[in-house]
C-alpha cells in the first residue's frame, strides 16, 4: 500500500513511556503529524494537512466536525504529559501552536519545542511502527497499550502492576476501580483490536498476590507474515476495482483500509462496484459515502436475484431446445 498508512511513526522510548491522558483522535493527530518528521530533520518543521484529509485520517464524519477539530486542537495545546528519566521529573505540552486557513482548507500544526530530544535524530532507545496500525484503532486503551507493547516486542513479553498499567494507559484512580470492570472495559478491548487491526497478536495472563491480582503479564509477538501479505493482496484487489484516476486519492484509500480492516472484503467489493456504476460526479465523495452507509446492501441483493432469474431462463431455454432436437 502507497498512502500515508505506510508512513512511520518514530518515538523515543522515554515518550511512550511519558504519563499522560488523550483520546483516540487526538492520539490519531499527533501519530500522523509524528509521521511526516524525517530522520535528518534537525528542527520540527510547520506541518499543514488539508483539513478534509485530516478529518478523513482522524475518523471524524459527523456534522459539526470543523468545531470538533478545533477542540482536539485546542485540547492538545493545554494537554501535559509527564516523563520521568532518572532523578529528572519533566512536564510540557503536546502542541506550540494551531493555525486555521479556511478559505484554503488548510491546518498548520507546531510540535512544542520541549518534545525535540524525543522525536528528532532518534538513533537508539527509540520504537517506530507504521502509522496503518494506530489508524484505525478506536480505544484511546487499544492506542497507548499498542505503543506500550510494541516497544518490547523483540523481548516477546512484558510485565506490569496492574497500578502502573493504569497510570500508562491514563485510567484516572476513581475509573473502573472493580478487576473485572478494568478487564472488559480496557485490556479485551483493547486485545481485540491490536490483534485485528495491529501487526502485534498479543495476550495476557494474570499474578495474584494472595488472593489480588496484582500483576498482568503480556506475550507480544508478530503477526505471521502470511496474514499480513494475504491482507495486503486482498487490498491491493480492491484498490484495483477503483477507476485508476482515482486510485491514488489518500482519503479514498483510507476509507478502503477502515472499511476493509471493520467490515471485510465483501463488503468493500460491492459499494465499489456500485460506486463504479452509479456515481456520475465526485466519486471519492460517492464511494466513501456508500461505504458508509453500505448503499450496495439491496442492490447486490437484486443483482443476485436478477442474474438467478437470467440463469432459470437459459436452462429453460435450453430445456426446450433439448425436447425439439428429440
């Protein structure tokens, strides 16, 4: 795949390590401003999104969602982080700075200087992974344990209290205080998705001390290479049904990704081909539209009964040519 889901996220190890408390869209942003940094980069540069692909990367689809935009921003410019190295207790902030271009349609996005040791000219104690895998998670939990996970996978394990794992993954003291509450509501959930949407397949088992379960013991690995290819092939399938002008659109290949990834490859396949017979102007807008909204639903229905129908006819024809020839 050629979009920026292959682009890759770089982090020094003290940054994933950092406490702090985001939501999945705002993880989303600074995952894809942190992968547009180059190794050489000696600076954070001004980044500028469209802000239709913004949007579009950072799954935001409902009405109101200029505004929305503008408070995750907003949010980010205030939100603190915590990293701790050594004897050194540092805190800061995500963002220095949003701007908004409305007539052009453009966002212009600054790095707070402070993060610079922890993103730029990163050459040891640091974890990269392609920013496909964090896209399309929907836990802020899934996101952050990803992160957690990901940086220990060569070890193929990793152990936490359960106290720190919810200091890391910002569950505040009085949330989901009960095991079984944190268990469903954070470590399933967030299982779920880094086994499907991740190329991490992960599980956990639990230590007790005395009759508390005090520790959770994760086992990370990579997901066979064979399940990633035969995705890959599948999308690539997929990719070619689209009208080749439009092929490369990052907003139509995004859609095709989380469509694919959250409702598989049927699904896609006929709002495409729907898409490629219906649509007579904007197709990127029709197509995620359809894909949305599953428009293909009863129409592959009729196109089923339709060539049922035409199928019954040839037979009886054939039928029928057969008793005169006797």
């Amino acid at each position: 795949m050629s979009s920026k889901e292959n682009y890759l996220v770089s982090k020094s190890n003290d940054l994933i390590e950092a406490k702090y408390r985001l939501s999945v869209q705002e993880q989303r942003l600074l995952a894809i401003m942190i992968s547009d940094i180059k190794p050489d980069d000696k600076d954070f540069k001004k980044y500028q999104y469209k802000i239709s692909d913004i949007l579009e990367w950072i799954n935001i689809e409902d009405k109101g969602f200029y505004k929305k935009l503008r408070e995750i921003t907003r949010r980010l410019l205030s939100r603190t982080l915590t990293i701790k190295q050594d004897n050194v207790l540092f805190q800061t902030n995500w963002l220095a700075g949003a701007k908004y271009y409305f007539k052009e349609g453009v966002i212009e996005l600054t790095f707070h200087p402070d993060l610079k040791p922890y993103l730029l000219q990163l050459q040891k104690c640091f974890t990269q992974y392609a920013l496909r895998n964090v896209l399309e998670l929907k836990s802020k939990y899934a996101f952050r344990l990803y992160e957690l996970l990901k940086q220990y996978q060569s070890i193929g394990k990793r152990k936490f209290s359960v106290s720190e794992l919810r200091d890391l993954l910002g569950v505040e003291q009085g949330e989901l205080k009960l095991w079984v509450h944190f268990k469903t509501r954070v470590l399933e959930i967030a299982k779920r998705e880094i086994n499907q949407k991740t190329d991490l397949e992960i599980n956990y088992k639990t230590e007790k001390v005395g009759r508390r379960i005090e520790y959770i013991i994760f086992s990370i690995r990579a997901q066979s290479r064979e399940q990633q290819n035969e995705q890959n092939e599948r999308y690539d399938v997929l990719l070619n049904l689209v009208p080749e002008k439009y092929r490369e659109l990052k907003t139509l290949k995004s859609a095709i990704v989380k469509y694919f990834k959250k409702k598989g490859f049927e699904y896609v396949k006929r709002n495409i081909l729907y898409a490629n017979e219906k649509a007579e102007k904007n197709y990127r807008a029709y197509l995620i539209s359809a894909l949305r909204e599953d428009w293909a639903a009863d129409w592959i229905d009729d196109q089923i009964i339709e060539k049922q129908s035409e199928e019954k006819s040839l037979q009886a024809e054939l039928q029928a040519k057969a008793k005169l020839n006797k």
